[in-house]
C-alpha cells in the first residue's frame, strides 16, 4: 500500500512514514509549546489534511468523551519520560500530548488500545528496576543466549521469567478492571495513581502494590539487539516466539567476541 501525501510525501510503509512525520516534528524549537501555523516545519493545514485522509478522529473523541468541536494541532516540549518534543492537541487553553500512530493510519493502527495503555504503565513504573539491572550489569557484556561479546548499547535487558506471566497474575490479583480505573496519563505517558483509593482495603497504592511485586518476580538477562553476521537478534528472536538458532562461526573461544 502507497501512502500518499504525508506532509507531501509518499510512502511504501508505515514506520518510514512515521519516521519523516517525527523527524520534521523534531524541527521544532521550543521548551513549551508552538501551535502550528503555516509557517512550522509541519503545519496546520499538513495536520488537517492527515485527519481527512488517515485520521480516527471519532475513535480519539470517543475515547475522550470531547466533541473536539475547538482544537488547534500543536507540539509541545515534554521533560518526562526523557526530554522530547511531543505531538499535541489544544483546545480550550489545554495541551494533550498523543502518539500520532494511536491517531493516523498512516503510522500505525490508528486507534487508542486500552490494554496497550496498561501495558506502557506497568512497564513504565519499572524502569528503574531494568535500569538497577542495567547498571550492575555494565561490565560484563555478554548476550545469555548465543554468549557473544557486544557492546553495551546492544544489549538489551530481558526478562527470564516473562513479563507477560508476572503481569498477569498481577492483574489476577488485583482486577484488571480495578487497575485499569488507576490509570492515568502523564505527558505523553501512561502511570499507575501513586494514591490508593482504600488504604483500609489497599494498604499500598497501586503503582508501589506493581513495583513491589513485580520486583518479587523478575529476573532479568542480557540479550543481544543484532546479532553476528547477519543472524538476527536474540531478543527480537525470543519477542517474536521464534526458537533462537545459532550457526557456528569460525574461531571462537568462550567469551565469543
């Protein structure tokens, strides 16, 4: 499929269409916010035209209960999770940051995934658990499965016993629905309240109730992003459910470099 006239452009696929979208998004100066005009890098009449061509415009208003009757597109500067620039919706002197592939099909599904919410705060809230991990972590360099030497950055954390098991039997616990209401959004980012709504029934918020008992759970390994000559990666290989192979390469000694 052609996707055509993104910001004037036409694209075979969806990633390197969003790619050039955040790319001219990034062109942005600013350490607040700037609504779109037609002067910006992207422009309001860009943004317009993405709506009526890709845009879920009812999915994004049925999912925030608003009309969206006086909204103008705007980027707004976000310190939190990292310092990025943010694609961003005004309306009535009111900022909403979103990721543009939940709202144009041209990105990405084009839709707001309530589950997929959960997820990015549960995984959120342990970020620095992975990052404690990471750390300690920093001078051994190894990938766990095919025991080749890499460099840090290509070596990514994961999670031996799954996320998706500890997750779930979290969410068992607790009620999906129950932590589901507890969601929130912070920038661009969705948490866990840091409140509880009962301390008589939930002595911990449930963002503490997540990290605790995810921490109680988790083991970690290293896994490597790429790897060697051209095989693919172990921890793509393992989120993709396929059985990691490894051809033999010549010369190796234990650490394979």
């Amino acid at each position: 499929m052609i996707y055509k006239n993104i910001l004037g452009k036409d694209f075979k696929k969806k990633d390197e269409a969003y790619k050039y979208f955040r790319k001219k998004i990034n062109e942005f100066d600013t350490r607040s916010h700037i609504v779109m005009t037609e002067e910006t890098p992207v422009r309001q009449s860009d943004m317009k035209q993405l709506e009526k061509d890709y845009g879920s415009i009812s999915d994004r208003a049925t999912a925030k209960k608003s009309s969206f009757s006086d909204y103008q597109w705007c980027v707004e500067y976000l310190e939190k999770p990292f310092p990025s620039l943010a694609l961003g919706i005004i309306e009535n002197s009111k900022i909403e940051a979103f990721n543009a592939r939940n709202l144009f099909k041209c990105f990405g599904p084009g839709t707001f995934n309530l589950n997929k919410n959960l997820e990015e705060a549960l995984r959120y809230e342990i970020r620095p658990q992975i990052e404690e991990y990471r750390k300690m972590y920093r001078n051994s360099h190894i990938c766990a499965h095919c025991h080749y030497q890499f460099p840090a950055q290509e070596l990514e954390v994961d999670h031996v016993y799954p996320f998706a098991k500890i997750k779930k039997e979290f969410l068992k616990l607790y009620g999906k629905e129950f932590i589901m209401n507890c969601l929130y959004k912070e920038g661009a980012v969705h948490r866990l309240d840091d409140l509880s709504p009962d301390e008589e029934v939930y002595p911990d918020s449930p963002r503490e109730a997540w990290f605790d008992f995810h921490k109680e759970r988790a083991t970690y390994q290293m896994l490597c992003k790429n790897g060697k000559e051209g095989l693919p990666g172990c921890h793509p290989s393992k989120r993709m459910g396929r059985k990691i192979k490894f051809k033999a390469l010549s010369g190796n000694k234990s650490p394979k470099m």
